[in-house]
C-alpha cells in the first residue's frame, strides 16, 4: 500500500472489473478537485513516482493515480503466449473502466514510460474519452523498435532482455530482484535520485514473482501484440486527434537516440509540441518543479 506521507490530501482506493481479459483490480489514489486527470507510471515503478507532483496538482485538477496492472498494489492478471492480457490495450480498457467508475466520461492523461505508451493507446481507442494527452520520455513503440540501432539496444538493453521467453528474465530477476533493481535504476544516476520511501515500495514490488512476470509480460506484449495493433492503425491511417505535449530528459536514452517531436508528429492528426527538460529518464522524480509547470500550463 502507499506511504500516505507521500500523498497528503489523496485517498487509496481499489476498482474492481470483469475486463475483457479476465477480473482485474486497480489501486488508486484520488484527491483535488477539477477537471479529471489520470497520471500513469513507468516501469519498474508504482504510482509513487508521482508524489512530487500530485500535492501541487490539488487545487487545479481532480487526480487520478493509478498502479498499472501487474504493477504496485494492482493485481497481477494470468497471461498467456498471445500476451493479450498485458496489451496496452487491455491496460488502456483498465483506465477507461476505472474513469467511466468514477462518472468521468472525458479526462485528459499524462503518462510517463510504459504510462505514456498505455496513455497513448488510450487515446487511440477512446479519441472522444480523451481530451489532452502529455508523455513523458518515450517515442511511440512502434517507431522505437523500427529504428532500433547499437546505441539503444545497448541503453536499452532491458527491452530485449524482459521478452524472452518465460521463465527466462524471471528466473534471473528472481535469483537477485534487489541486484536487479539497482543495475536497472542505477543507469539513471543513482538510487539516490528517489526517496527512500519510494525505493523500499519499488523494492517492495522487485522482490514479488508475480510482479515480475506481469512486467516481463508487459515488454513481451510490446514486442509482438502491441505492434500488430500499431500496425492496424498505420494501415488505417488511425491517428491521435487530441493535443499533445512531449517532454523527455536530456540525458536520457529518446534525447540521444530519436527525434521525438517528429516521431510522435508522424502518430498525430493534431498539434504536437514539446521539449527536452534537464534531467534522465525519471522525470516526475528528477524535475518534478518543471513537469508541475508542463501540466498546469497545457492541462489548464
């Protein structure tokens, strides 16, 4: 559960659905009052690394914080070879069910990491439920396994790794889950980057066999469900009709390896802008000043 410490003025609560892949319950953090907006988390994180943002959002927004499924205190859902149940469409129905729940029918999203890619698909099969759409530190998926090159998968090396064939990265990851964490993280800078109430919770979630394989399932569906489904959409020329804001770190991996500006343009109907921000990949944990500034500024 979430250290309320972090998230003064928030309540937690849980969704419980019968979704298309199967009963699925969603922890959530819920507090403010306003306009609705979801923000979604990365990899191999939890609706922790908002806490820096969330209290700042309070007076202009009603904020929905959920765990991804799999991730956190959301529950870890049974898969199979077709990876179906860890799309990041069965993710997106997750939060359009949790939204609809809470008697919103339109909302506007911002989504870091594997967040940004839910939020992105989102958008594409519910454009009326989303009115505004922020990512922060991807290229769409799609464009990032098509110009894969040396640089990324050397960066990025955990994308190759986590789609193995099961039990493969879940046997190693279960061997040392804490070896593990620091090796991923630590590319960031440093564990020292996140509060310490924040790393004992994504401990917390390493140390779980269940979670691990959910997000082993989450990369695995990427690279093979998830892109069929960007295919259909490239073919039918389905395309993002709301506004977007694209933000990413410039030490990071999307600075270094793609144009984002221009890859997320090629995905859009609308107007996109964005910028890069001084800091690595971790954005809401790095800079969390300049991602309140970015929200308030294009949510508002």
């Amino acid at each position: 559960m979430t250290n309320f410490e972090l998230f003064p003025g928030y309540v937690e609560k849980v969704f419980s659905y019968e979704s298309s892949t199967g009963k699925v319950d969603i922890s959530y953090l819920m507090g403010g009052e306003g306009p609705p907006l979801l923000l979604l988390h990365g990899f191999p994180q939890t609706k922790a690394i908002w806490h820096q943002v969330a209290p700042h959002l309070l007076a202009h927004f009603s904020v929905i914080i959920p765990d991804l499924r799999g991730y956190g205190s959301s529950s870890s859902v049974p898969s199979d070879a077709s990876h179906l149940a860890y799309s990041k469409r069965a993710m997106a129905e997750d939060q359009i069910a949790l939204m609809a729940h809470l008697g919103y029918r339109t909302f506007s999203v911002c989504g870091h990491d594997r967040g940004g890619r839910v939020a992105h698909r989102l958008a594409l099969d519910h454009p009326a439920a989303v009115e505004r759409l922020m990512v922060l530190d991807i290229s769409p998926t799609y464009t990032m396994y098509a110009k894969t090159n040396k640089q990324f998968a050397t960066g990025y090396w955990h994308w190759f790794f986590l789609i193995q064939p099961y039990p493969v990265p879940e046997t190693f990851i279960n061997s040392k889950p804490e070896f593990w964490l620091h090796q991923h993280m630590d590319r960031a800078g440093g564990v020292g980057i996140f509060d310490p109430r924040c790393w004992q919770e994504y401990l917390a979630c390493i140390n779980n066999p269940a979670i691990i394989h959910a997000m082993c399932e989450d990369y695995r569906a990427a690279a093979s469900i998830d892109l069929t489904h960007d295919q259909v959409n490239l073919d039918q020329n389905v395309k993002l009709t709301q506004p977007l804001r694209v933000l990413w770190g410039d030490k990071g991996i999307i600075e270094t390896c793609f144009d984002p500006i221009t890859d997320w343009k090629n995905c859009s109907h609308k107007e996109v802008t964005g910028r890069a921000l001084h800091c690595g990949h971790y954005i809401p944990e790095e800079n969390p000043e300049e991602v309140v500034a970015e929200i308030l500024s294009f949510f508002k």
